[in-house]
C-alpha cells in the first residue's frame, strides 16, 4: 500500500505552539500545508479546535509521450 496523499490533523487545544508544532511534524514527513479550518464555540472568540489539511505528491501518472517536432 503506498504512503496517503492527503492528512488531515485535528489540533485542540488551539494555541501558536500546538499549530506550530502540527505544521512542522507534518512538513518533516514531506507533506505540504494546503488549508486550516477553524471551529468555533458558541459565545468564544477562540477557536475550540483546528483541522489542517495537508497534501504530498504522489506518482505521477505517465502521460502521452511527448511528439518529437523537426
């Protein structure tokens, strides 16, 4: 089975040190940071928790092959 293309990490607490730290494991894996998404508690101007979304290239898939012009 090959390595997942996409992770998603959920993150709660929210603080800078908890992100930073999800950003960092994740981009010493190969993995890039697409997106974050927060949620937010009723009545609250913190967010009770993140998700980051996170993508690394894969395979690709071979294309047709390129035409050889005279």
């Amino acid at each position: 089975m090959s390595d997942p293309l996409y992770k998603v990490v959920e993150v709660a607490p929210v603080t800078e040190e908890s992100l930073e730290r999800a950003l960092n494991e994740r981009a010493e894996l190969g993995f890039g940071f697409e997106s974050i998404h927060f949620v937010m508690r009723e009545g609250s101007h913190r967010p009770a928790m993140a998700y980051l979304f996170f993508t690394r290239g894969g395979e690709e898939e071979p294309g047709p092959p390129a035409s050889a012009e005279a």
